[in-house]
C-alpha cells in the first residue's frame, strides 16, 4: 500500500500578507543600510540639520537656479553665524534637476531618503514645482517654493507653501500697469503653450485687462526651445497692438523682442518675473530696451532688510542681487525659522510652524502666509534699460 501523499500546510490569506510585509520590511531595512538610506531625520541627532534645494543649476534656466542657490547659501551661512538652530548647524544641499520634469522626481526623492532632508526649498518654475510638490506631500515633507507663482503649486496639499505671490495677482498687477499708467488699451498675447507658468500667467492677465476696460486684439503661441516667431507676429502685427505680453522665460523674449522690431512691431514688451536674468539683456540687445515685467524685489527700492541682502549679497558675489536670490534667501528663511520655532526637526512640526509664519522680516517683505499658504504682498514693475533694470512703479494687492 502507498503511503499518503504529503500535503503543503497553506498559510491563510491574511498571515500569507503579513509574512510578505514583514520580509518587504526586512529588505527595505537592509537596502537603507547598505546605500545610507535616511527615512527620517533623526531629532536625536547631533550633527547638521539637512535643508534640502532640488533647482534647475543646468539647462536652459539655470541662471534661475544660480540665483536661488545664491540666495539660500547666504541665508544659510547667517543662521550658522549666529550658531545655527537648535544648537545645531545648518547643511544645505542642491540637487540639479536640469529644468526637466523628469528628472525633478529622482532630485526630490534623494533629497529626503539619501540625504535626510528636514524640508526642501525649490522649484522656480511652477511645471516643475507641480511635479514635486506632490512627491513632497505624499512623503509628508514640508516644500517652499520660493518663485512658483502657479496658483496649483499650493494647492497640491498642507506640505506644500511658497513665498512669492501668484500668477493671478502678477497678472493683474501688470495689467494696472499697462491701462494706469501706460495708458494702454489694445494688447496682443504671445504665450508658451506647453509651459504652466505662462498659460497662467497670460490667463490672469487677459481677464484683468478686459475688466479694467481693455481689449486683446491677439492671441499667438509657441513652444519653449523654440528660435523663430516670426508667423506668430505678422499673424499680430495687423491688429495694432499698443502693447505685447509675452508671459514666458527669458530664454526666449529675448528674441521674440529682436523679431518684433525687424517686423516693425514697436510697441512695448510685457511679461512676468521670468523675465529676470542678466542674460535678457545679452539675448535681446537694444531691442528689449523700453520693456517691462512684473517682479517681487527691486533693488534701488530696498527695505533697510533688503538693504542688508544686497549689501551681502554684493560681497560675495561681485554683483547685483536679482530678485530670484532674494526669494531663494526668503524660502530658506522661512524654513530655519519654522525650525526654530517648531524646536523640532520632525517635518509635521515644521511644517506646523511654517504654516503659522507671520510678519518674518524678510528680503522681499513682511512675511505672512495665508490660510492657502501663499503670501500677500505687493508686486513691483520694472523697466529694461542699456544699464540694467529700474523700479518703475508698485502695485498694491486688489
């Protein structure tokens, strides 16, 4: 006679998934330890507190990135001064993610599990922002955007906050501008149709600008990267414009500004605080001469605390302070300070503390941030002129 045949015991379904867990579990732990792999910083800790920065330091923005690095290195190396936070010093590490949204991901992810960030400071542009933001808040790690002004950055999560204004109010703020004070009454638009930045920016401006009794005689569009515009502006160049608001980076008004006067195109530029660059000058030549923009810092308008900035600023970088540095200086404030008041580095409790940030004297203003965790604060427009750019004029919130 054959004995039985032997029987696998089977495990039920729920002890089947716990056992799985527990070896994933397992596995994961052994994987943090062999790559250095930090889930959480550790409040126990004694040495550097880790503010991580993902920005575009390579690339077609990486002046953007320079700047914003620039400024959170001086915000950084003023807080060790004064002996850190919570007895600790302060570490700032920047990633570059080229200015491609593939590659902001991979940056973000490093920042909170190689390097053990407490909270990160970045994106400039909002595309890019919009991507980690919601890497941010699905690891519960407080992000400050210091120049996204795309009114969705925010609006991702409680992680997620900035300290720059919106694209709606510097839409607006524009706008003012060009019907109070230029006078103007006929527009024409020419966006980048792939960029968040620009669709909402030119978005804002076109409702602001039909409400205070003016008219879009145009709307044309491109796409960044690209070099030659000149369909898009004989399809303008009939309807007369008076103005032209061109809400895009500076990589390309430079030579939208050069193909509108070989047209004949006189009317002034207008756009938004992508715009700001040393390199828009060097692209556009002459012809961005007489154009303005919407931006968040001037700096022959300084407060005693921007005052303070540029001076520094200055010293030690042999140059003016951009408007880019100073927000990267304001984002990487707010953080130390949420830490200090939090007197914690667990990133609930310094998120809790940003979200309580009220009059922070910072670079660019008096620093609260709302209920939406956005700032309210004025806008200021500037002029492009052969020397560099000039405060013309502020425009208070609605």
């Amino acid at each position: 006679m054959k004995p039985p045949p032997l029987r696998s015991r089977k495990l039920s379904r729920p002890l089947t998934l716990l056992l799985g867990l527990w070896l994933a579990a397992g596995l994961l732990g052994a994987l943090g330890t062999l790559t250095g792999c930090k889930q959480r910083p550790d409040e126990n800790a004694t040495g550097p507190i880790v503010v991580g920065a993902y920005l575009s330091m390579t690339g077609s923005m990486a002046t953007f990135g320079e700047s914003s690095k620039r400024g959170a290195v001086i915000a950084v190396e003023e807080a060790n001064q004064r002996g850190g936070v919570l007895g600790r010093k302060i570490e700032l590490v920047v990633l570059d993610d080229q200015g491609r949204a593939e590659e902001v991901g991979n940056a973000v992810l490093r920042l909170i599990d190689v390097n053990g960030a407490v909270a990160i400071m970045g994106e400039v542009a909002s595309t890019l922002s919009l991507v980690a933001g919601r890497i941010a808040q699905r690891r519960k790690i407080p992000m400050v955007s210091p120049s996204s002004t795309n009114t969705a950055v925010t609006q991702i999560g409680d992680y997620v906050f900035r300290v720059c204004f919106l694209d709606p109010f510097q839409g607006y703020a524009m706008a003012k501008f060009a019907r109070e004070k230029l006078k103007i009454s006929r527009v024409a638009i020419l966006k980048d149709v792939r960029n968040d930045y620009s669709l909402g920016l030119a978005d804002a401006f076109e409702k602001a600008f039909k409400r205070l009794g003016g008219s879009i005689v145009g709307i044309e569009s491109y796409s960044a990267g690209d070099t030659e515009f000149s369909a898009q502006l004989t399809k303008l160049k009939p309807s007369l414009p008076e103005g032209l608001y061109v809400p895009g980076y500076y990589t390309e008004v430079g030579g939208i500004a050069r193909q509108a006067r070989r047209l004949g195109i006189k009317a002034p530029l207008m756009g938004g605080d992508g715009w700001e660059s040393p390199e828009l000058r060097n692209i556009g030549g002459a012809d961005i001469v007489g154009s303005y923009y919407s931006n968040h810092f001037a700096s022959d308008q300084p407060t005693p605390r921007a005052t303070q900035f540029i001076a520094a600023y200055r010293a030690k970088y042999n140059e003016a302070a951009p408007a880019l540095a100073a927000l990267g200086y304001d984002a990487t404030l707010a953080i130390i300070d949420a830490i200090r008041r939090a007197g914690s580095t667990h990133p609930k409790a310094v998120r809790d503390a940003l979200a309580t940030t009220k009059e922070l004297d910072a670079v660019t203003g008096k620093l609260t941030l709302d209920a939406n965790r956005n700032p309210v604060k004025p806008a200021v427009v500037v002029r492009v002129t052969e020397a560099g750019e000039v405060f013309e004029a502020e425009v208070p919130p609605e």
